[in-house]
C-alpha cells in the first residue's frame, strides 16, 4: 500500500512540475524577441529542468505501479492514457534539446497536463489483469503503440503552434473555423473533467439491473444521470431518473451518457469564455505562437511523423496482430479498434505520401497533422468507451 501511495504522489508531483514548466515557457516566450534569442533566456533553461524533474517522476509512478500490480501498467484507460502523457512528454524533452524551441513547450505541456487530467477521472484501481491480457504482448502491444501515437501527438502540437502563428484570426474564414474548432475539442475534454468532477463530489450513483447479451442477469451503475439505457433495464435505486432511450448491444450506454454530458458541459464552458472573450478563443492563444519560426514548427511536425509512424506501425499493426493471432487464432477480425487503427495507419500513410510526392509543406502539412492527432483522440475516446468490441475490457 505504501509503494501504491508513493506512485500516485509522483503523478500528482509530475502533473504540478508540467503545469509550473509551462509558466517558465512562457515566460520564456514572452521574454525573447525571437525563437533564435532563446537560448540564452534563463526562464527557458528553468522551465525544461523543470518539465525533466517532472518526467522523472513520471516515470517512477509508472515503475512503481508496474511493481505495484505485477504487470505493465497499460491494461486500463487510466494506465494507458497516463503512460501515453509520459511518453508525449519524453518526445517534447528529446525534440527540444535537438531545436531548442520553448514555443513548442508552451503548447505540448498543457495538452499532457490535460491528458493526465482526462486519464484522472477513470477508476484508478489496480487489478489483476483479465485472461484476455495475461500476455508479454500486452506490453510489447500497448507501449510501442503508445508510443508511436506521442510522437505523431507532438507532429500535431508543431502543425497547431504554426497554425496559430500564420492563419489570419481576425478576418472570417474556413482556417479559422476549423482552427476554433480544434481549440473547442479541447474545451470539450475539460468539459469531462468537470462534469467527471461535479459528479463525483456529489456521490451520485444510480444502479439499473438489466439482462446481457448472454441472457444472464446483470447490473450497470452509473456515475452521471442517466441518459442512455441498456435494453430491458430497471432501477434499482429510488428517485433516479430514467434513460431517455435504450441502445442495442453495439453501444455502451454507460459511457454514451458521461460522452454526451461532457459534451453539454463543455458546450456550455465554450460560450462562456465566448461570451467573455467576445472573439475567437483562438485569439487568445495566436499571441503566444507569434515568436515561433514557421520552418521551424514544419520541419518538427515532419520529422515527428516520420520517427512515429514506424514506431506506431510496429505496435499498433504488426504487434497487435501478432497477438490477435496468439489470441484469438487469426490476425484480423475487423474488430472497431483495428479498423481504427487500420485508419489511423492509412491516414499516416497518406500524409507522408503528400508530403514526399506532392510537397505538401507548412499549412497543408500543418493541417494534416493536426487531423491526425483528432483521429488517434477519436479512437482512444470514442471507440474505446463508446462502441462495444472485444477491446472494451480497456
């Protein structure tokens, strides 16, 4: 118990370092005429020590987990999505020493802040690991996928720093709509966080009894009020209000519900700062991507795809279907996840195929990178929780 302790006091440790490190970057941005006059700005060597001290001990939670449980800490969305704000953090660290940019600090670590964040409102319990994943491969499997999707992450985090940088905010048209439409994603996640949140302060829980696909007597308990419903299914906690509709056994109706809540919230949260704002909430962030160098940012968007796809390639394809094989006793089923998979891995595909034949350089790869970081988002959100398969144990 004591070492499960030390391991969630070093996330926590790890999530204050990212969050007073993105402080330093910009003040490091801030200071500085340009991306060249940054080397010598004291704000920014504090900010990376710092980002460093928070990897290390980003680190040693996922190491003293893994003691904890006895396995690679991946097997849950907790575990996976923690370990993938790890690695996304450890690409920043390698890219930044090899370009020095605090730029890309500024950006990379709030969005691994806010994956630790998402990753924080799911059960945090360490459990011994089903039949299903009593396997090497799991490890071998999940952490070079997760892997290789942090460093096409940090390709996305480049293409939305020179997006920033070059489209012009203040005059109406389609670069800033979907740019908007970007920072409005984001919002949506703190949307999660907080309803996750307000939820659980109050202790909320309503359980419905409903029969499985197997014909076998089950129970669901949610967490939010419940909008969607199991077939069949009867409450089983007084004054809790009843589901609005049923879903087939394809949908996960629980996960539906905290879905299309945390959509409302952060639907609500966006008008607000709109309202606030009364501009673009993109506009608030273009100041800080202005010292940015756009050849910069393009080539590191470039060069992180061409080290993350292989990467992802390896773990999201080969090792996977190699463990599908040991398995399940084929290597393709047409699974949700490996088709999404499948797409993420042809979408990559395409993007170096544009780049290399077409020159598809600066906006267009910038927008390219950006997509694909919104289809890897996609399939660790909405095909993890909310469409059934046989990766739902996830």
């Amino acid at each position: 118990m004591e070492l499960a302790s030390l391991s969630a006091n070093l996330l926590l440790i790890s999530f204050v370092a990212y969050l007073v490190a993105t402080l330093f970057f910009g003040g490091a941005v801030k200071g500085t005429k340009s991306e060249a006059s940054y080397k010598s700005n004291r704000w920014g060597k504090i900010a990376i020590v710092i980002t460093s001290i928070g990897f290390v001990s980003h680190v040693g939670f996922f190491i003293t987990r893994w003691i904890v449980s006895g396995h690679a800490p991946v097997s849950n969305m907790f575990e996976f999505i923690t370990a993938f704000a790890m690695m996304l953090v450890g690409a920043f660290i390698l890219l930044f020493y090899l370009y020095r940019t605090p730029s890309l600090g500024l950006f990379a670590l709030p969005i691994a802040i806010i994956i630790i964040a998402y990753a924080s409102m799911f059960p945090r319990d360490i459990a011994p690991l089903i039949p299903a994943l009593q396997s090497y491969w799991l490890t071998v499997h999940v952490i070079t996928a997760a892997l290789g999707e942090a460093i096409l992450a940090i390709s996305a985090i480049a293409g939305l720093v020179y997006l920033l940088k070059n489209v012009d905010l203040t005059k109406k048209s389609k670069q800033r709509f979907w740019l908007e439409s970007i920072i409005f994603t984001l919002i949506l996640v703190f949307g999660f966080v907080l309803s996750s949140t307000t939820f659980t302060i109050t202790g909320y829980e309503a359980k419905f009894s409903f029969i499985d696909k197997n014909d076998n007597p089950a129970q669901i308990v949610y967490n939010y009020p419940p909008l969607f419903g199991m077939n069949e299914s009867e409450s089983l906690t007084p004054d809790t209000m009843k589901p609005f509709a049923e879903m087939p056994a394809i949908v996960n109706a629980k996960t539906l519900t905290t879905f299309v809540w945390s959509l409302l919230v952060g639907i609500v949260l966006y008008l607000i700062i709109r309202i606030i704002l009364r501009r673009p909430v993109a506009t608030m962030l273009q100041p800080f991507a202005k010292k940015a160098n756009s050849k910069l940012m393009d080539e590191i968007g470039y060069r992180a795809v061409l080290i993350g796809f292989p990467v992802f390639t390896l773990g999201a394809l080969i090792f996977a279907m190699i463990w599908a094989h040991e398995a399940w006793s084929r290597f393709w089923g047409w699974d949700p996840k490996e088709v999404w998979a499948l797409i993420t891995w042809l979408f990559y595909a395409a993007f170096l195929h544009l780049r290399l034949s077409r020159g598809w350089e600066g906006e267009k790869s910038a927008w390219l990178a950006v997509i694909g970081f919104v289809i890897i988002m996609f399939n660790l959100i909405a095909v993890n929780l909310i469409i059934a398969g046989l990766h739902s144990y996830a």
